[in-house]
C-alpha cells in the first residue's frame, strides 16, 4: 500500500492549482466537514495559513521587490503548512478513504509535505548566501523617510500612503515622537463617524478611548455609559490603555447609550474627568486610565454607530501600525547585518546568515501584506479592506516580534538603547490593539469564518 505521507514533489501546475484553490472558502469547509471547526488552535493555524498564502500570492504578482529564492522558499513553506493543516484536520479520514471530499484533491498536497520543506531549505540556503549584499540594503528603498518636520501634512492628509510613509518613517528611525494617538485613533474614528466639519475640533491633539481594563476593542464589552442631559450627554465609566491621553486637548469616547456604542467627543479639560498615567512598558509612549464622572460630551455620528466605528477605526490604526512595524524590521535587518561574524568561511557565520535569511523572508510576506492593506484602504469594498488590514497585521506583528528577539539575542553587540528601543516597541505595536490571539479572530470574523 502507497503512503500517505512522503517526499513526492508537486508539479509548477499542481503548485499553481493549490495556490489558487486554498482560500477561506475551501479551507473552512474542509474543517467543517470534521469534527475540528470548533477546534480554537486549528482556527488560529487556519488564520496563519490564509495570511500566509495572501502573502504569497501577492509576492507572486511582483509589486513587492523578492529575490527569488525568497518567493520559492515562500511558497514551498506555505504549501507545506497547508500539507500539515489538511492532515490534521482531516486525520484518520486521511489514512483510508471513508467518503470525504477532500481527501483525493488534497492527498498529493499532503504527500509532498516532505519534498516541500526541503525545497524551503534549499531556497533558504541560497539567498544566505546573498543575505548580506542587495537583499538587507534595499530595505531603505522601501520608501523614503520623512523628517519629522513633515509629518503633520502627511498624517492628517487625504490619502492613505501619507500616513504609511509617517509611520514607516516613525518605525525605522525608531522616533520618540508619539503620533498614533491623533493620527492613526482620533483622527480615523472621526472621519469615519462621518461628522459634519467642525474648525472647534483640532484632530490634530486628540486621541481615542475604546477599550476598557479587558483591553477588548468588542464593541460588546463596552460598559462607560452616556445618558442624556438636556441638549447634551453625561459620560460615566472608565477606559483604559489609552494612548496620548496626556497631552491630547479632545478624546473622542466609545459610550453605551440607550441606542448601543456611540462616539462622543469630550473636552480634556471638562468636569468630572481624571486622567491616571498608567506603569507603561514604553515610557515614550505611556498609557492611561481615564475615569469619567457624569462628563459632559457631545455625541459624533450616529447614535449606535459605535460598533461600525471601532471597527472600521481597528482596520485602519492596524493598517498604520504595520507601516510602523516594517519601518522597525527594517532598522533592524540593518542592525543585524552590520554585526555579522568576522571570517566568511566560519560556521557563525553560514548560521547567522542563515538566520538573517529567515527574518528576511518573514520581511517579504510581510512587506507584501501591508502594501495590500494601504492600497485597498481607499477601496471602496469594505470588507477586502478590512481583511487586509487583519492580514497585514498578523503579518507584520509576527515578522516584527521575531525580529525583535534576533535583535535581543545578539545585543552584546548593538547599541544596548536602540535594542530596547526596538523590543519595547515592537511589542507596543503588537499588544496595543489586543495582541495576537484577538487579531486572529479578527481576521476569521472578518472572513466570516
């Protein structure tokens, strides 16, 4: 009897099918076809596989620069890991055919699993050996940098890929200044409230108060209250993890009323608000409990539109915030390729290199991903859009957290204030908006999944 495992290779038409073919679609119905669609860790390695075949596909149309050992070392990688994911699922339906649908179409795939991830390690092993050279320098060309002088037209600009390139710049010079309050939370859940204009409200010095002490930007788990009081609103509650609640002089609030989450707008100085610094990881970029004591606060949009406006607001301050992630990859490759070991025929050295060829394929997907989010931001379809945003997200949180720890590894050799710098920021980037186990259900409730 023929295994059903081993190191049969795939032909470029049977790649190029499986590729096309593994989408949410296809891959949600294969799990619910068995026992595992409640199954929360095979839910959280379906949402890391669809990330990753996105991020391939769109390595594959080019607009990403990607030296090819990268893209076949992608490619390979994540065809392998659907391998794996289609014989978990399946299990023993796998072994012997007991009438499911999915195990002829997918049996080749899970059978070149092996020659697969071997193909992975030979890619790998070649752009290690370019590593070095045009692959780490040409990640400055990425984009160009913005001196700070220039970021306020940039952030509060019409266009998307002026933000991108405020917080890229922000990432990759590792800047103190903290800009996402206004630019990528108050600004964004103003305008997407779809208020009408109003010169009283200067974007520029506010910030957002969504989450409260579970950190969850559910619009379900809010509890601050707004009730009415004559021609105005009384806020009451709390809200915490707030950024830039220091300096910002309007913070716009997410408050249930008797019509569901709204937004409303409160002034920094207005009775019955105290604002509590919190013991922040990045005292850079420290954040706060703010408590409302029957605050007066003007609604913003509709009543009950909070909902749509904490979500729409989460897709775009991700998107932002994978601008700033890649800025802090970047930087960091740098850093990394200027300490490597001394002699190019040791052994250090062909492993270090090789690690940097890891990071540097992480980079490629995850570069690709955020480039996908801006561009579909001005989209019209909302829903590609903020499965975009979900997808870069998870994309760029994953390539800036294991940077992070390269960098961390090797800090005898850097300059010990850029590797804090680099480690308490990526991890700022990551947490901020839930952290990885709600951005990836975020994706899949995205997806409708």
């Amino acid at each position: 009897m023929e295994p059903t495992t081993g190191s049969k290779a795939l032909t470029r038409e049977q790649r190029d099918n499986y590729l096309g073919t593994l989408n949410e679609e296809t891959l949600s119905a294969l799990m619910r076809s068995t026992w595992t669609w409640d199954d929360r860790a095979l839910r959280r390695r379906l949402s890391e596989l669809l990330t990753g075949l996105t991020a391939v596909r769109e390595l594959r149309v080019g607009e990403v620069g990607c030296p090819a050992p990268a893209l076949d070392a992608a490619e390979a990688r994540v065809l392998a890991a659907a391998g794996e994911f289609v014989a978990e699922v399946l299990g023993p339906r796998l072994l012997a055919d007991a009438g499911n649908a999915f195990r002829e179409p997918l049996l080749p795939l899970v059978r070149a699993t092996g020659e697969l991830t071997a193909q992975a390690t030979r890619a790998l092993d070649t752009l290690a050996v370019d590593v070095t050279g045009h692959v780490i320098e040409r990640n400055e060309a990425l984009t160009s940098i913005l001196p700070e002088d220039k970021w306020e037209a940039e952030a509060f600009g019409s266009h998307a890929t002026g933000l991108a390139r405020l917080a890229y710049s922000a990432g990759y010079t590792l800047a103190q200044t903290d800009w996402f309050p206004a630019a990528g939370l108050g600004a964004q859940a103003f305008a997407i409230a779809g208020s009408p204009t109003d010169d009283s409200v200067d974007v520029r010095r506010s910030t957002l108060a969504a989450a409260e002490k579970t950190g969850s930007w559910d619009p379900a788990m809010v509890r601050t209250r707004a009730t009415g009081a004559g021609d105005g609103w009384r806020l009451t509650g709390e809200k915490w993890y707030v950024p830039g609640a220091a300096t910002a002089e309007k913070i716009f609030v997410i408050a249930r009323n008797i019509g569901g989450p709204s937004l409303y707008l409160v002034d920094r100085n207005a009775a019955g608000i105290t604002v509590e610094q919190l013991d922040s990881l990045d005292e850079a970029r420290p954040l706060a409990r703010i408590t409302f004591q029957n605050t007066p606060a003007v609604l913003i949009g509709l009543e009950g539109a909070g909902g749509r406006i904490m979500r729409r607001t989460v897709d775009r301050a991700t998107t932002v915030l994978a601008a700033e992630q890649m800025g802090i990859v970047d930087r960091a490759l740098k850093c990394l390729s200027e300490v490597l070991p001394a002699s190019t025929d040791s052994e250090s050295w062909r492993g270090y290199t090789r690690k940097l060829a890891e990071l540097e394929l992480l980079r490629a997907g995850a570069t690709a991903l955020w480039y996908r989010a801006v561009k579909l931001q001005g989209d019209d379809d909302l829903d590609a859009s903020a499965v975009a945003a979900a997808m870069a997200h998870i994309g760029c949180s994953n390539a800036v957290r294991q940077v992070a720890l390269r960098v961390t590894s090797v800090a005898a050799d850097l300059d010990s204030a850029k590797v804090d710098t680099i480690a308490t920021r990526a991890r700022g980037t990551d947490l901020l908006l839930g952290g990885p186990a709600l951005a990836h259900e975020r994706l899949l409730e995205r997806l409708g999944i």
